[in-house]
C-alpha cells in the first residue's frame, strides 16, 4: 500500500482505493489488495489491470464521466485475485486536492464472482459503514492528504481532541437525563397521563446516546469494540417492543411468544436495541394504521450447518428473535438488495438507505446471521439468529425493593450533573453518598473515612488527577474495596472479572442501581486488573 495517503480508509474491511485521472492507482487499503491481489500494490498500479473487459466503458472513459457528474452507487465489474471477474456495487466520488482530482472507488458489496470457485460477498457492517461515513466527511472537508503536513496533522489532532470533549460532556449530559428520566418512570403507575412522554424522553436520549458513542469511537485512534456481555435477549425485545406501544396507535395488534427458558446471548444492549427498534419501525411502516406485529424468541440447536437462500448458519446452538408483520411485503425485485448501503425505496431525504445495512453490521459484529422472508401476499418476517450457550438465563425482571442498599458509597466525577444523579438516585434507595468532583476531593474523604465507605464509583477520565490514578491510590491503601468506574468511551473489558466492575455511560437509575447491587454482593478479595 505505497504513497502515504491518510483518506480514513486503510482499516475498512472493504475494498477501497485512490486512483488519479491518469488512471494510476495512488493508494489501495489491505482489503482491496486481499481482493484483487498484488497488482493493486505494483509500480506503477493501473486501473485498467483491475477492470474488467466486459464493462461497456474503458477506465479513462469512467473517470471522465465521474468528473463531469458523480453516481452516489454504481454496478462495476472487477478483475478479483481469484482469476475471475466480480460484478460490485461501488460508491465512486472525485476529489481535488492541490489543484489535482482524484477518484475514490469503494467496493461496498459484491453480487456475484463469474469464474472463481464460488461466490463472493462484501457486505457493509455496522461499524464498516460508520468509518466509511467518518472518512468521506474527512474527504469533503479537506483532510484527505497524499503528504500530510505537520499543521495538517495538528489540525486533524485538534478536530479529534474536540470530538472526544464533545463526547465526553455530550455523554455526561445524557447520563443526567437519562438517570433522572429512568428514576421518574419507576416512581409513576403505568396509566399515569405523564408515563408515554417520560419514555420518548427516554427513547430520545437513548439515541442520542449512541449519536455520542459512535462520535466517541470515532474519536479515538484506536478504535474499540463495545463490551459484549451474557444476558437475556427477551430484555432487550421487550423495551425495544415498549417503546412503540404508544397512545393513538390502538389499531397495531401486538402479539408475543417469548421463550421463558432462553438460552444465554453475550451482546451489546444498546446495540442491539438499536437493530431492533430499526426492524420494527420498517413493520410498523409497512403494516400502516392498522395490523399486526408478532414478535418471538426460541431456542434453536444444530447439530449441522445449514445452508439455505435464507440464511447461513454454523452447527451450534443460537437464539432467534423473530419480527413478523402482515404488512404489504417486499417485492422479489427489491428484497435481494434489502441491505445494501444507500438503497432505499422510501422519500430520500429523510431515508439514506442505511436502516437495515446498520441491523446487519450489528448483528454479524454478534457473529450472528439475518435472514429476511416475504412470501407474495404475507407480509415479512425478519430473524436474527444469535450465537448462544446452552444455558438457562432467567429473564429477570428486578423489583425496586431489590435494589435498595444501606451502604456507604464514595461518588466521584467532575460533572456536577452526574454527581447530583448519583446523589439523588443512590441515597432515593438508601445508600448513604459521599460526592467528590475531583480526585484529590475524593482522597480528602477517603483518608478521613475510609473504614466507612464500602465502595467507591469513579469516571475514568477527569482533569488533573485521572480516575485510573485514583483508583491506584486507594489500591495502595485498601485493596479489597470495591471499585466501579465508568466512563463515556466505549472500552472492551480486559476480562469477564473486569467487565463486572464498570459502567458505561451514559446510564439509567436502573443501570446504576443494579450494578452497586451486583458489585456489593461479589466477594471482595481484591479486583483483577487493579
């Protein structure tokens, strides 16, 4: 991958390159040398080596239609490494740079190899699509760079650095709204006249939340999976569920057949809440003011793989989640290109034709698989098959009393907001709260009373004095006290042990309650990791 060229792309799972308008290949990322071989890496690398002689245009005859008027997504046909050809949707834009235009090429997904062994497919994920977003806003405003100046790079630093300031308060803000939103709603009787505007406050801040996650992991130069941990998957049905069972919508039948005795799922909550809130808004949509929805969950166990035009799935156990409406369906001209990146068959704007390509990144960063059915007539149903462990996780649902405490806790956080809703929500359910806005504050408590305080909850990232440097401290003096420490960044768990003591933000009452509840019922012989 010669010529530096910082274009937010080297580390996309999908093929992406520069080409000038002679047609040389300038930079390719690894995936695009995975895909068409070493001849992306040549000197000097052409274009017309990876084009494919079936296409009605020459390479110099594309670039000079590109130039005069650029296609969002166009059908391709590549020479891959495998000896045949691929037909690709790509998303082609011209750039300029020092008085020079340059292409961008991005093979966002292959339909079909002619002459391999097979087929091949490129689909966009999730967190593939939110890069490729980052890089072509990064595009547009001038930080594509073939030599990137020094000022350039501290321009870029600085663009990065306001983005994590802007996450970081941004995160804390929604964690205010959220906890006192979430401590609002257990408190009022399910026919309240307040109860449905409280949960689109909710639901609000919710997406809100993961506006600011996704900023805060482009943020970061080295990019961090969120933290997948072992739950109930009919939680998470039955919130995202919740939040359409509105007021005005009494003519939307909806009908559960839920598995009491599910088996274990590691996932990312918020994540995927979003992917089914998502396959729900399309069913709501598509069964318009009347209908019905059927929403399932069961156990499926394999003891072979199974290959279908449906889905692909390895021999195992899973969980499946099951979307079902009655609506008008998808027409067979239109469903084989349900996930592809931009296509929508909606008024554009407000649609962009990403809804269903980010439920799919999500559910395969799960390792999991989709599969979409709709017969002519009757409606669609989406699945989401989940690998899982066979094993019983009870579907819980926490009674308020439960979460009630009577110990001493040290909050620390330079928020004021997020200290007055640890105070508020913690001593509401009988803890005594010590609050310190600052980690030397927070030392000054801990050497008059540490014999008292029987745990300690800190963010990670504070001025001056770190929460990381906190934590060190109070280690030196009392290493078996309980430490739970948050923060607005999405941070993969160094291990299981770990991962039990931290909270990311933002976070609801319920969050917070219930993890002091689980970090003070652990044995306390010293935390892993500290």
């Amino acid at each position: 991958m010669k010529h530096d060229i910082g274009f937010g792309l080297d580390n996309a799972p999908w093929p992406a390159f520069v080409v000038d308008s002679l047609g040389n290949v300038r930079h390719a990322n690894e995936a695009a040398v995975n895909t068409f071989g070493a001849v992306m890496e040549s000197e000097p690398a052409l274009l017309s080596s990876i084009w494919s002689p079936e296409m009605d245009l020459t390479p110099e005859q594309f670039l000079a239609k590109t130039e005069r008027s650029s296609s969002p997504m166009t059908q391709l046909r590549f020479r891959v490494k495998s000896g045949g050809t691929a037909r690709c949707n790509s998303y082609v834009c011209s750039l300029h740079h020092d008085g020079q235009r340059f292409f961008l090429f991005q093979v966002m997904r292959d339909a079909s190899v002619l002459g391999g062994e097979g087929d091949t497919v490129y689909d966009s994920t999730e967190a593939a699509q939110r890069k490729f977003e980052s890089g072509d806003t990064f595009l547009r405003t001038g930080a594509f760079s073939f030599e990137a100046t020094a000022a350039q790079r501290q321009k870029l630093e600085c663009a990065l650095q306001l983005a994590r300031t802007v996450s970081l308060d941004f995160n804390n803000a929604l964690t205010s709204i959220l906890g006192h939103t979430s401590l609002v709603l257990s408190k009022v009787e399910p026919n309240h006249p307040w109860r449905h505007s409280l949960m689109e406050v909710e639901r609000a801040a919710q997406k809100a939340a993961e506006i600011a996650q996704d900023l805060a992991a482009f943020s970061r130069q080295d990019k961090e999976a969120p933290a997948q941990t072992p739950g109930n998957l009919n939680t998470v049905l039955s919130r995202a569920v919740e939040s359409f069972q509105k007021p005005g919508s009494p003519s939307i039948i909806w009908t559960y057949h839920l598995e009491k005795r599910l088996f274990t799922v590691n996932f990312d909550e918020a994540k995927m809440q979003q992917a089914f809130v998502k396959i729900l808004e399309n069913a709501v949509e598509a069964i318009g003011p009347e209908g019905r929805i059927t929403v399932r969950s069961h156990n499926q166990s394999l003891d072979e793989p199974v290959k279908s035009p449906a889905v692909q799935l390895a021999a195992g156990h899973y969980v499946c989640a099951e979307f079902a409406d009655n609506g008008c369906g998808i027409s067979p001209e239109v469903l084989p290109r349900i996930f592809e990146p931009f296509f929508t068959t909606k008024p554009n704007p407000p649609h962009r034709g990403l809804g269903l390509a980010w439920v799919y990144g999500i559910v395969t960063n799960h390792g999991g698989s989709l599969a979409v059915t709709s017969p002519p007539g009757q409606g669609t149903t989406v699945r989401v098959f989940l690998p899982a462990q066979k094993k019983i996780v009870r579907d819980h649902t926490t009674r308020l009393e439960d979460l009630r405490g009577h110990q001493t806790v040290l909050f620390v956080d330079d928020d004021e907001t997020v200290l007055t809703l640890g105070q508020v929500v913690l001593s509401s359910f009988g803890y005594k709260v010590l609050v310190a806005n600052s980690a030397a504050r927070a030392l000054e408590l801990f050497s008059v009373g540490a014999s008292q305080i029987d745990l300690v909850i800190t963010d990670l990232v504070m001025p001056g004095m770190s929460g990381r440097e906190l934590i060190d401290h109070i280690r030196w003096v009392a290493p078996a006290l309980p430490i739970l420490s948050t923060s607005g960044y999405l941070r993969p768990p160094s291990d299981e042990t770990e991962d039990e003591y931290y909270l990311r933000k933002p976070f609801t009452s319920h969050d917070l309650l219930r993890k002091v509840k689980h970090v003070l019922s652990l044995p306390q012989t010293g935390q892993a990791g500290r």
